[in-house]
C-alpha cells in the first residue's frame, strides 16, 4: 500500500459540501483521503433539521457533537444531547437525529467504512421539496438502496 501523506484541513478550506433534509455537510475525509477506511463530516443542523429514519446495512456511524443540541432516535429510545456528548449507531440500526432546540447545531460524524458519500452525493441532484414525505421518502430509496441504506417513514 503506497505511504499517504498527512492531510491537514482548515475552517477557511475549500472542501465538497452537500446538502441533505435541511442540513449543510462539509466533507472532511472521504474513502480516496482514508484507502476506504472512513468518511468523516462537519454537519451544520439548523432548527429543525435532520434526516428521517433509516437503517445502514454497510457502515458503522459514530457522532461527536461540537455546538448545539441534538436529539437523536433510535429503537431503545430518544436522547437529547449537547457538546462533547458521543454516540455509536451500530450498522444495522434503524436510527435517525433533529435538531429540535431554536439554534443551530454542529457536529462530526464518521462512517466506517468509507463508501456512503457516494450515496451523499447523488442527493445533491433530489429534490426533496418535491412532494410529500411518502414521495420524498421513496426518491431517497431510489438511491439509497445501491449503498445499502433504507429510509423508513418511521
């Protein structure tokens, strides 16, 4: 395996940037950057923002939250957590986060392994204003289904 040299990012570099159910993802590492080892992101949630339900057949996901407030989902429950708080969804679990308080939350999160952002992506090109949450729900599957990520209307 070739020798990677040390990658160093800062706040003012220009990085890929997405968006997805409301939220700003700003690429810090993708699977090219790791040898398909792990993605890593700085996710800007604003109120209200968040994914729906959905399940991961392929990564683990970890969270790491920097400002802000987030509640997070899952089939044991629902737990509302601040900065420096870690959480770990094991692959396979049916999950999803909002950001439910009135200001806007950061945070990172880490897929591993590498592999999703192609799913991230192609939901550049969705528009998910488009219709209902049963529509926009199944134009996310469309997609997902090829990285092995279901969405679930809940």
């Amino acid at each position: 395996m070739a020798k990677r040299a040390l990658r160093v990012i800062h706040p003012t570099d220009k990085v890929r940037v997405t968006f997805g159910a409301g939220d700003e993802y700003r690429y810090l590492a993708t699977g090219a950057d790791t040898d398909g080892e792990y993605f890593l992101v700085e996710a800007i949630v604003p109120p209200g923002g968040g994914p729906p339900s959905h399940i991961q057949t392929r990564e683990e996901e970890a969270f790491y939250i920097l400002e802000g407030e987030l509640t997070f989902y899952s089939e044991d429950g629902e737990i509302t957590v601040g900065p420096g708080a870690y959480l770990n969804i094991p692959k396979g679990a049916k999950h999803r986060f909002r950001n439910n308080a009135d200001q806007t939350a950061k945070m990172l999160f880490f897929f591993a392994p590498a592999g999703i952002e192609r799913l991230f992506d192609e939901f550049t090109d969705l528009d998910e204003s488009a219709g209902d949450l049963k529509t926009a729900i199944e134009g996310m599957n469309a997609f997902g289904q090829k990285y092995g990520v279901e969405y679930l209307l809940d």
